[in-house]
C-alpha cells in the first residue's frame, strides 16, 4: 500500500519510495533518487510526477523543480523509447567521437535532444560516461556500446530497432 | 557571549564571540560589501565581494561567513582584495545589461555603487549579451532576469523570512535563473507568475533593479523624489513607511512607498499594503471641494458657504434640540490629536457624549485588566525578542502581518517558542511549537480554561489531552509574551490577562485592525470614555476642563454606534458629524434613516456615509497631515506630511474651523498662542530681521522643536494631551526624531465590563483588503482580481 492514494507510480515504485523517504534523516534527501527512479518507469520527469514526488517529501513544487532542472540528465519531455547518449569529451572525441555523434544523427534523422517521430529513439550529446578507455562509447538507456565505427552504430541501432537490444533499467 | 578582540585595518575592535565579522566591522564603522549577506537569513557565500585578507588564512576569506576569533588580524582594503571585487564585479556585469539609465534601481543599486567604487568599468568581455524579455509575475512583481546577480536574497526572504517559498532557482551555471512557483506551462497564460502574498520583500532585498515593483517601475528616478517617512495607515501593527513623493500640478503625488532606511519599529519590513497601497490618495475619485445639499443633491461649494451652512445648523440645532440630540463618529485613521480633538470638539462644543467610533478590539477591557501593571503592556519590539509568545485568536499573518514576520524571525533567530490557540489552522502554526485547535467559538472557554476553570474544558476544545498539555506548557513559560485577537472582549479579555498576569514577567497586547485604532479608544472617542480610559462622569482633569458637572448631560455615558442610528431612525438624532469613517456602508444603514437629520460628513471619497450628507468636507488622508498615532501595542509614533492633494484640508483643521463658525472660542479647543504661548517671528519681516528668523527657525529644528503659532498646529493639541491623557507621558524629542515609543493605559480599574455592551466589530481585511479606504486602491483591487484568478487556476488544474 502506498503511503500516497491515487499514485501515479507503479504499485512496486510506490512502495520502493514509501521506504525510500524512512533510510535518510531528513526526507528530502531521497529527492534526487525519486527523480530519477520515476524518470526510469514513466520515461521523464511528468508534472504528475513532480507533484507527487513534492507531496511524499513535503516539499514545494517548486523546490523539486528547482533540484530537477539542476541536473541536465532528468528530463521533463519523453525521450525516446531507447535514448542514445553519445559521448563527445575528450577521450571520445579523440577517438572519433564526433564522427559516432554525426553518424547517429544522421541515421536517426535527428539532433541533439530530440526523438524521432515514431518515437523510437531519441539522441542526446552527453559528456564523460565513464566508457573513456573503450572510447569512443555511446550508452542506450543503461547499457553500454563501446570502441565504436560508424558500421558498429548501424548495428547497434538495428538490434535496437528490432527489438532484440537489452533494454535496463 | 563573552566578546572578543580583533585587529581590523590596524583598528582594535571588540564584539561577543558568534559574531560574522561584517557585522563587526560595520558596527566599529567599516563598510565590507556585500551583495548576498542580508542580516538575519541565512548565510550564502554566493558573491564573494565580501572578500577581506586575515592573517594566516591561505586565502581570501568571506566576511559574510566568517565569524570573529579572538586575535584575528583583518584587512578589508588592499590592491588584492580590491583586484579580487574588481574581478567579481566584471564577472557579474559580464551579462548586465548596462541599463541603469532607464533602470528602477539607478541611483539605489548596489552593484552600480560597487562598480563606480572599484572602476570595473570596461568589459573583458566581446560576446553579446543575453537578452531576455522581462517578465511580470503579479501585479506587483517585476523580474528583469539580465540584470539578476543570483545574489538569492529574495530566495531567502520569501521562504525563510515570509515563509511563502514562492521563488526558487533553477537550471545551473551561467543559465541558473530565479523562478517563481507558477511555471509558465502549468499557466493558462503561458506566462509564468508568482503565487504568494504580494509583499514585495523580494524587491526591496534585491540589491540590483532584476525585481521591481508594478507600481513604481519607469514613473521617476530615487533622486527626483522627497523621501518623507510616516506611517502606514493599513493594520494595527503601525509600520513606518518611507513614501516617495514628487511634485505635481495639484499639489505633491506620492510615486512610491517603500522601507528606506529600515530605521523604523518594523525593521526590515513592509507588507503589500504599506508598499503599495497609497495609492488612494490619487485616486480620480478624490472629492476636493465641499460639497452642499442643495435642492436634494450635493453640489459643490465655496469654503465659505459650506463651513457657514455646517457651522450655523450645527449650533442652532445644538441650541433648539440639546447636544444629547447630535451623534459624532470618529475614525481609526485619523491621528491621535485628531481624535483628541474631535472628542474634545463632541464634548466642549456640541456638547454631548454621543460620541463612537468603529472598534476593532476592546480597548476598554484590556486597560481595565491591566490598571496597575502598566510595565505588563507589550510593544511591538516585544515580539521580536520575547522567549515565548502565546497568540490567542487573530491570524497575524493577514491581520497583522509585521506582528507575524516578527514572531517568524523571532522563532527562526531566537529559537522562541510560539503556541498558538485558535480556531482556524492559521499559517503561523508552522512555526510553532503548539498548535491548539480550539472548538468553534472556544475563546472564551478557553479564556476560563487557562484561568482554572476545568468545567470549561469541554467548550474549549475537542481534544482535552491536547488542552490540557498546551495549559500546562504555557504555564511553565516565563517572560512570555501573550498576543490577543479581537475575538476577546469584556469580561472574557479581562479573564485571560489575569491569568496572564499570574505568569512571572508576561507581556500582553491586543491585535486591532487599523493604524490608530487603539489611538482612536485611547484618545476618547467612546460614548462612556474620556480619552486615556477616564470614565464619563468620575473626577478628574478632564471632566473639569471639559465641563462635566456643569452640563448635566456630560457627566453619563452618551449613545453609542449603534444607539445613534437607532436614534436616528426614531428620528431623535438631530444631526450627525462623521469624520473619517463610513459607518452606513459598514453597518449597513437604511439610508431612509437619516432623512431627518443633519449629517456632516468629513471624507475623501463619495462613500455611502458622505453621499447621504449635507455638508461634505475634502479631507485630507492620514499621509497628508503631520501628527501621531498608536499602533495595537501602544507604541506613539509621528506621522509626517508626504502627498497634497490641491483642494482638501486636514480634519484637524476642518473640526477647528467648523468650531469656530459656530461660534466657539477657537483659542479655548486648540491651545495655541495663548498668553503663555510662543510668538516668533516665523520669517515674516524680511530685510534686517530676516537672518533673525531662519536663525530661529535652525534653532527650533535643531533642536527637535516645532513652532506653534497657529490653531491648525496638531502639536498644539498634544501639550494638552500629554497634559490631561494618563498614559500619554509623551518624550516629545523621542517622537520628533522619528522613534517610536511605547505607552501604556494607566486608570485605575472602575468599570464593571460585564455591564458594558459589547461593540466590537472586527473589519475581517485579508492580505488585499484594507476597510472602505481599501475600496479605492487601485494596487489592492489588482492583487484581489490576481488571487480570484489564480484560485481558479489551482481548482481547474486540480480537476
Ligand atoms: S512578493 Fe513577497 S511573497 Fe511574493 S515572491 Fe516576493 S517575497 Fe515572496
Ligand atoms: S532577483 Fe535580485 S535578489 Fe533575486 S537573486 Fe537576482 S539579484 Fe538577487
Ligand atoms: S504590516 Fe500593517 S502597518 Fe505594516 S505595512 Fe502592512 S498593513 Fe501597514
Ligand atoms: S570521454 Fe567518452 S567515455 Fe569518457
Ligand atoms: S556577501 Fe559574502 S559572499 Fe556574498
């Protein structure tokens, strides 16, 4: 059972955050992993969501609008159902980077931030994941695709498109 | 804290342990800048201008954040710490708009000050700028985002000093932006908007031009008006306000009302009303001519011809039908020598005691209840400091919202404790430590509740533990301070400042609704009261200088509020004198009602009261005229001319002049020039003598003196009350020099309240509205419409 009635949230979500607010001295703490755990079910950070997240940390709205538009990896506009990260810092874009970035936009038709119109895939440019010595890397949703070429890409992107990529969360 | 001693610029200075080193440096008379620090919120580092070298610290350390130690050796101006400023300020101006000509803030602004003192005048800088639109919030609320130094002041004094959390900041970096708490996509109008109560203490805390106010924005420039500080005429609380004033063809219009100097009994703040809601006296509705009924209608009038119609009807009535036929109403905003002489002018030339006016708490109970402890009588400065404070009844936060920012100040610097029992869920219950639920109507259970009376309990409140365990806390507090809303009267009010008095060093005070209310019952404008509580009929100064004994009728109670209209209806009231006050619409009188009687009507504006007169008089409004007035608490603070309207008078010199067409001693009602008196020459005689007369008159004024050469001099009229009025022991040089001091009743207990009609009438004004007066603001009428609006707002987004 929920501690909120009518919650937005999946029964499992709503409970994981019912427990979520009791691990920190202060309940707001658990603002930041709320956001991205209700970004991860619904695919972006929603008004409803805001509300609710505000409402179960006795919180301002507009104090979780204020910690949610600090961090440019939530979002509050649907991504695409897989979102491709491309990473251009240096290490990446040493190793061609750019080339992985111009690639994606082009197969996908589309730039920095947006989704394509079937809303199967959206494309973000993103700094540092972390993928630096496999460089140049992309991330789709939470799984990695590393030493990239244009040729990997068309194969990862059409592993996604038929369904047969891993899709974690 | 014991205090410690530090070296600053080579200066020695001491201060207690604990405190920020900008403050001791400002209190030993060294300026550090500061954009972010704000006294009394909390501490940011945001700026870094505050930037001062102290010996062995590897690098600049911020005055803001640090606190003194003892030994602690400080510079606050060197080419370093200047090199760094200059380098901050070229930063923060690196997106600035250079504006400041056409800029509200020009002329005031912090960072233009900054930048001329440290020269950052030319940019590194060769990218465009990043021009945003400005945007309006409310309003009242203007934000200009270019010129935001993310300094988060008004952050901080909307969520920890109003405790609204209406602004926020959002994004990071160079995009970080303040935004309010409606975001443009949840608004119908795509706009986005702030959702609070409009106090403009975000504008005032801003130390650049990035938040302006809907009232004053674009209409002049800091310098090209008068700054004259008076005192606001909205609640009880009695703040001082700073109005800015500019020159008009009609006389001199009031642009801007604002908290300057901060030196008043409200420190830091102003509500929406103090700031913005002067603008009544530019109201296009203002009468500024007498009008005279004339063939069933009112029409306008020479001064001469009205003053005489008044004057001559008035004394021939009091002639043919008795003064015990004539009813005067006064007003809660009208000044202290005002009421003093109206009621002087009712008693000694009407000769009657039918004299009320409207009562927003009762005044007579609580100086009854505290005859003899006079020391127990709070000030307003009281609820800032006091340890503990009980507030039953009222909602401060609407009501009286500087008592409230003062006891939420209190509560965040002083860790005082707060129990409030009402029986709404008011605002303030988040800031305290009790909350009481009290049952409908449960004040005066509680009252014998808290007093002993166990058998009250039920009456009281529904949850018994929760009464039981509130009694017991408060009991235990010492020192505390005990805040009182309208909702007590009489015998009851008296009840509970017993039970206050029981409590070791208590403090008390009762909540009116308007700037002089309690000036209003002190000065005697009660049928059974002469001013400073003095009942009609028992010895003492006033009856002898006003004749009772000698009249028979002044030695009883005259008719109150309600028994003059009754009067009238029966047709017994001969004539009516109202002053300030619109008791037919307040009370909403059958107009039919007055048909018989003569009705003198002092007032701004055609209100309900004055359309029905036969005289009306162009009065002038409390921040037209020079005097003083009493806050709720007590505290006498002056009240000093700012606007004129070309066309109205005072109503001090209305009552005086009307007196004198009917024929009464002038000298004998106003005490001026009397042989005792001061005659001077105010700079008549020119040519020889001139210097003679500007020397007096910078003696006068240096040393906090005033002339008093004329009948229309309220000052004249304060000797006497300081004279006559038990309280009113006024330090005349404390009330001259702008400081407020405070003043309690001091008549012995005599009268049995049981036996006293209860007339109390609380006004009910919200956030945005202000009595009749509050009518015609046009700022309030905006806020009013802006909050219907955005309930709807919430109701539709909730569906
Ligand atoms: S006007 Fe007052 S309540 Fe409104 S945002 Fe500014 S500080 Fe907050
Ligand atoms: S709007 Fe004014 S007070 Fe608020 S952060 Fe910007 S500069 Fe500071
Ligand atoms: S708190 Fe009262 S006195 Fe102060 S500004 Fe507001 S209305 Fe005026
Ligand atoms: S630089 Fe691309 S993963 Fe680290
Ligand atoms: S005033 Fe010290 S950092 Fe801003």
């Amino acid at each position: 059972m929920s501690n909120v009635a009518n919650t937005i949230f999946s029964p499992e979500l709503a409970a994981r955050f019912d427990h979520l607010v009791t691990l920190y001295p202060v309940k707001r703490s658990a603002l930041v992993p709320m956001l991205l755990y209700a970004q991860d079910e619904i695919g972006y950070v929603s008004d409803a969501a805001v509300s609710e997240i505000a409402q179960r940390l006795s919180l301002e709205e507009l104090d979780v609008r204020n910690v949610l538009s600090y961090y440019s990896m939530l979002r509050t506009k649907p991504a695409g159902k897989y979102n491709v990260q491309v990473c251009t810092n240096i290490s990446c874009m040493l190793r061609g980077g750019y080339t992985v970035l111009e690639h994606c936009k082009q197969q996908l038709g589309i730039g920095h931030k947006e989704v394509t119109p079937d809303g199967l895939f959206s494309l973000e440019e993103v700094e540092c994941i972390g993928a630096c010595c496999w460089a140049p890397a992309m991330q789709v949703n939470y799984d990695f695709h590393d030493d990239l070429t244009p040729e990997k890409v068309d194969v990862v992107l059409e592993m996604y498109r038929k369904g047969q990529g891993k899709d974690v969360k | 804290m014991p205090d410690v001693t530090l070296t600053v610029d080579g200066k020695q200075i001491t201060a207690p342990a604990g405190t920020l080193l900008i403050e001791a440096c400002k209190a030993a008379g060294i300026e550090i800048p500061a954009f972010c620090y704000y006294p009394g919120l909390s501490l940011q580092a945001a700026c870094r201008m505050c930037v001062v070298r102290i010996e062995k610290m590897p690098k600049l350390a911020t005055a803001c954040t640090t606190t003194v130690a003892e030994g602690m050796v400080v510079q606050t101006e060197t080419p370093e710490i200047v090199q760094a400023r200059k380098a901050t300020l070229q930063l923060l101006l690196g997106n600035h708009p250079l504006d400041c000509p056409v800029c509200d803030a020009g002329g005031e602004c912090e960072l233009q000050d900054m930048t001329f003192k440290y020269g950052a005048a030319s940019s590194f800088y060769a990218e465009p700028k990043n021009h945003r639109e400005e945007q309006q919030w409310s309003p009242v609320v203007y934000f200009d985002r270019p010129r935001c130094i993310l300094c988060y002041r008004c952050v901080r004094m909307c969520g920890e000093g109003m405790d609204v959390f209406a602004l926020g900041i959002q994004n990071r970096g160079s995009s970080a932006v303040i935004a309010p708490n409606v975001p443009a996509h949840l608004s119908p109008d795509q706009l986005a908007h702030v959702d609070c109560e409009q106090c403009g203490m975000c504008i005032d805390a801003c130390p650049v031009g990035a938040l302006t106010s809907g009232t004053y924005r674009y209409k002049t420039r800091p310098w090209e008006m008068n700054h004259v500080a008076t005192v606001c005429t909205h609640c009880g609380d009695g703040c001082k306000t700073t109005l800015g004033v500019r020159s008009t063809s009609s006389g001199a219009e009031i642009v801007r009302g604002d908290n300057r100097d901060k030196s008043g009994i409200n420190g830091d703040f102003l509500c929406n009303k103090g700031r913005y809601a002067f603008d009544f006296a530019n109201h296009e509705g203002r009468i500024t001519q007498p009008l005279v009924r004339k063939d069933g209608t009112l029409q306008p009038a020479s001064w001469e011809e009205a003053l005489s119609v008044a004057g001559s009807r008035l004394k021939e009535l009091r002639d043919s039908r008795g003064g015990a036929a004539l009813g005067v109403v006064g007003s809660n905003r009208i000044t202290n020598e005002e009421a003093y002489l109206l009621q002087k002018f009712a008693r000694t030339v009407l000769g009657t005691n039918n004299i009320d006016h409207h009562r927003t708490a009762d005044y007579v109970a609580f100086a009854q209840a505290l005859a003899g402890h006079a020391d127990r009588a709070a000030s307003l400065h009281d609820t800032l400091k006091a340890p503990a404070v009980l507030v039953v009844g009222g909602d401060p936060t609407t009501q009286a919202p500087a008592t409230a920012w003062n006891l939420r100040s209190n509560v965040r610097q002083n860790r005082a404790r707060l129990y409030l029992a009402n029986v709404e869920p008011i605002k303030l219950r988040r800031q305290a430590k009790g909350f009481l639920q009290l049952a409908p109507y449960g004040y005066n259970a509680l009252a014998a509740y808290l007093a002993g009376d166990e058998a009250a309990a039920a009456a009281a409140a529904a949850d018994h533990a929760a009464l039981a365990s509130f009694r017991e806390a408060v009991k235990a507090e010492q020192d505390l301070l005990i805040l009182i809303g309208a909702e007590l009267r009489g015998a009851e009010l008296k009840r509970l400042i017993e039970f206050g008095l029981s409590i070791p060093g208590a403090k008390l005070a009762l909540l009116a609704d308007y700037v002089n209310s309690r000036g209003a019952a002190d000065m005697g404008l009660l049928p059974d009261m002469l001013p400073g509580y003095t009942p009609v009929g028992s010895q003492s100064a006033l009856a002898t200088e006003y004749g009772a004994g000698t009249q028979p009728e002044l030695t009883k109670p005259g008719m109150d509020l309600l028994e003059i209209f009754d009067a009238a209806a029966r047709g017994n009231l001969a004539a009516l004198y109202v002053v300030g006050s619109n008791p037919v619409g307040r009370l909403g009188i059958d107009p039919a009602t007055l048909k018989d009687t003569f009705v003198v009507v002092q007032e701004m504006f055609l209100t309900e009261t004055a359309a029905l007169a036969d005289v009306v008089f162009p009065a002038a409004n409390l921040y037209e005229k020079g005097g003083s007035v009493t806050n709720s608490y007590g505290d006498l603070q002056l009240v000093s001319k700012a606007g004129d309207t070309a066309g109205v008078r005072s109503d001090f010199e209305l009552i005086v002049r009307v007196a004198d067409k009917m024929g009464a001693d002038v000298r004998k009602l106003v005490p001026f020039g009397t042989s005792t008196g001061l005659r001077a020459d105010m700079g008549q005689t020119r040519g020889a003598q001139s210097g003679e007369a500007d020397r007096h008159a910078i003696w006068l004024a240096a040393n906090n003196l005033e002339p008093r050469l004329s009948p229309f001099d309220p000052f004249a009229i304060l000797d006497e009350v300081q004279r006559l009025v038990p309280g009113y022991n006024v330090l005349r040089l404390q009330l001259l020099s702008g400081n407020d001091q405070h003043l309690s009743p001091a008549t012995p207990a005599t009268v049995d309240l049981s036996q006293r009609r209860d007339l109390v009438s609380p006004s009910g004004d919200s956030l945005f509205t202000s009595g009749t007066l509050g009518r015609y603001s046009s700022m309030l009428g905006d806020l009013q419409r802006n909050q219907a609006q955005q309930l709807v707002q919430i109701h539709t987004a909730a569906d």
